[in-house]
C-alpha cells in the first residue's frame, strides 16, 4: 500500500503550546545534516550555549538543551538534584506542580506538597510554613509560568524563602522563558528548565536548561547514581562542555539545533526587554477584546501570564464544539482547560512569534462569531474595536 506524503494545514496556533514557528526558524531547519561532533557544529553548540545565558539572564556553565522536550528538562533537573531520602517542598497551583512530585518520588525523595487553588500564583507564606515545618527539607520545587492556569508566581520572592532555609531550588520556566520578566542569576534560581516550543517559537523536542554551581556541588556530592544514564549531567557535559574536545554522549538533534539556534538569535535581535514589552502589549489588547465579548480570566490581574490567557468558558458555550469548529473552520488552535478546569476554561496562547496583532484580531473575530451562532451570552460587535484601539497606540 502507497502512503502518501503528509501535508499539514497552515494553522494559528495560540493555544497552550506548541506556539507559530517562526519561518526563519523552519528555515534553518532545513539546512544539510552535518556530524553532531564535526567541528563547525561544535561551534555552533558553543553559540546556542551563550545565547541560552542571554535568554536565562544568566552566566551559569552548565547551561544547555537538554535533547528531549520540557517534560525530559524537568526530569534532568529532578533526577540530578534529588536523592534518595531527600525531602522536597513542593508547592503546586496547578497540574505542572503534580508532575514535579511525580519526579520526587521517582528519584526516591519525599514530596511535601504546598496547595493553593488552581489560577492563584504560589503563596509564599505557605512556602514559609512549610520550611519551619520542615526544617530537613533539601530543595523547593515550583512553577514559575503555569501553563495549565496562566497564573505566575513571585519567583524571586520564593527563591529568597527556599535560600534563608538553606534549600536549593528547581524552577519550570517552560512558559515563562522569553515571554516575561526571567532573571536567574539576579534570582539565584539554582537549576531551571523550559522548553523551545513556546515563546522561543521553535519546534518542540528540545528543553534549555540551566544550574547554578551550587546545584552542581550537590550533584557532584551524591551518594548514589543518578538514576537516568541519559541524564546524568555528569556524563551530558562531557558532550556539552566548553572547548572543542568532546566526549561523545549520543547524536544530537542537528537540525533541531539549528532550529534552537535561529530562535535565539531571533531572541536576541529584539532585546528580550522588548520581547517581554510585546508580549505584554499584545496581551493587554487581547484582554480589551475578550472583556468587551463579555468573557471573564481566571487569573487576577496582578498574576496573569501576558503569554497564556485563560479565561472562562462563556454560559451556553459548548467547550469542545467551539474549539473544533475553529480549528476546522479558521484553521485556529485554541487550548483546553487541564485537570480541575477540564471543561470550565479555554486556555488562549499569544507566545513568541503568534504574539502579534493579526492573531489577535482573527481570534477575536473566529471566536465571536462560533459563539454568537451557539448562542452564547456574550457581548457582539465590540471586541475588534475595543482590541484595534489598543493596537493603534
């Protein structure tokens, strides 16, 4: 039997992830394959390491993609700094909070979770009580960006409570990275993940991370094994390492690198001061829209990702029917709501390159009118002016 050749629709992507793919970035892509340690790849991987410093704000040496997605960032952090018997704070405000306690466990530590409702950033009091009851407590774990409600926590603020408790701290970044305010160094954040597909606007499959040399120190003091060979950091920065000897750890992704690449000298060509400015702006107009169709956030205001807009499912819309006809009709990708807000929230991504006014207008107007035809109780003929104003400024 023929299988014929894939070709995918041109989509908008603004839901939670992955975001538009900037062409330049498809681009590079598709340049020629050379060996994953010929040397002028070396050099470019020496490139992709000084421009993730730029995009993390930091100068840490162990700063590099981790050849898998977000999720394989998350685990080489945990896997690495977590010990058997070790106790970890926890704090969770949403579902990537849950999945942090899985990798606790699975290193063979203690999760010590810390609640707070979901689409509410992280509760430093809570952190603090949580230390004082927990005094042998390790590292503190938490989600800067929360990609499942849109809300953001205080991270220099929880980094500062983990530090005077003598705990090191491990932050997912995966939604936060380039799309608002991100310092690790000027933070103290000690070990730090994301992802590529989000507002660095490359493909997915690659996951930067970062860690500080005290969380190296605790790496290099283990008792035991990393449980992950993959992993070990110990053994990835003999690949990742500065200079242009490397030992051989597994084929790099070529191309996506190059990909990752392109993205970051993107990055860098507009400031990321004015990545985060755009990001904002854009968000501000698509919040215009939205509150004049009558559809409310969950988050409040002082709290809410300008990347990742959740809002609430409008009375007499039908989640899953909305979000199919607009994918089939306009050929636009919104989010559904995760876990607690399965089915109570759309989740309505404006990350990196998709942060720009055309999609903010098509979303506005794809939506209004899927709703309007069901019937649902929002306000009709507002949301493009009210959104265009803000643009025109």
């Amino acid at each position: 039997m023929s299988v014929p050749a894939f070709h995918p629709p041109v989509r908008t992507l603004m839901g939670p992830g992955p975001s538009d793919v900037n062409p330049r970035i498809l681009e590079a892509m598709s340049r020629p394959t050379i060996g994953h340690l010929d040397p002028l790849f070396v050099h470019m991987m020496d490139e992709v390491k000084g421009l993730l410093k730029y995009a993390f704000q930091t100068e840490n040496a162990m700063t590099m993609p981790v050849s898998a997605p977000g999720s394989a960032g998350m685990e080489c952090c945990f896997v690495n700094l977590v010990e058997p018997g070790d106790k970890v704070i926890v704090c969770q405000n949403g579902v990537f909070g849950g999945r942090m306690k899985e990798n606790v466990e699975r290193a063979g530590g203690t999760a010590v979770m810390v609640q707070d409702p979901w689409g509410s950033p992280v509760d430093p009091q809570k952190l603090e009580e949580a230390l004082i009851a927990n005094p042998d407590a390790k590292i503190v774990a938490f989600v800067h960006a929360e990609t499942s409600t849109g809300a953001q926590s205080d991270a220099r603020t929880l980094v500062e409570i983990a530090h005077k408790n003598e705990c090191l701290t491990i932050v997912d970044a995966v939604t936060s990275l380039a799309g608002s305010p991100l310092k690790v160094d000027e933070w103290g954040i000690d070990a730090i993940y994301s992802g590529t597909q989000k507002c660095l606007s490359c493909t997915p499959g690659l996951s930067p991370v970062s860690f500080s040399e005290a969380a190296l120190e605790k790496v290099r003091k283990r008792k035991s094994k990393v449980q992950s060979w993959f992993l070990d950091l110990n053994l990835v920065m003999a690949y990742w390492g500065g200079g242009t000897k490397r030992a051989y750890h597994h084929t790099a992704p070529v191309n996506a690198l190059y990909g990752l690449h392109e993205a970051l000298r993107i990055v860098q060509e507009e400031g990321l001061e004015n990545a985060w400015a755009r990001h904002q702006r854009n968000h501000l107009a698509l919040r215009a829209g939205l509150e004049a169709m009558g559809i409310e956030f969950v988050v409040e205001e002082s709290a809410r990702l300008p990347q990742l807009n959740a809002v609430r499912i409008p009375e007499g819309a039908n989640d899953a029917a909305t979000r199919s006809r607009l994918l089939n009709d306009f050929n636009l990708e919104i989010g559904a709501g995760l876990g607690d807000l399965a089915g109570k929230i759309w989740r309505i991504g404006l990350m990196g390159y998709a942060s720009r006014a055309e999609n903010i207008l098509l979303c506005l107007a794809a939506l209004e009118a899927v709703l309007a035809d069901q019937g649902a109780k929002i306000s009709r003929g507002e949301a493009i002016a009210a959104a265009s104003q803000l643009l025109a400024d």
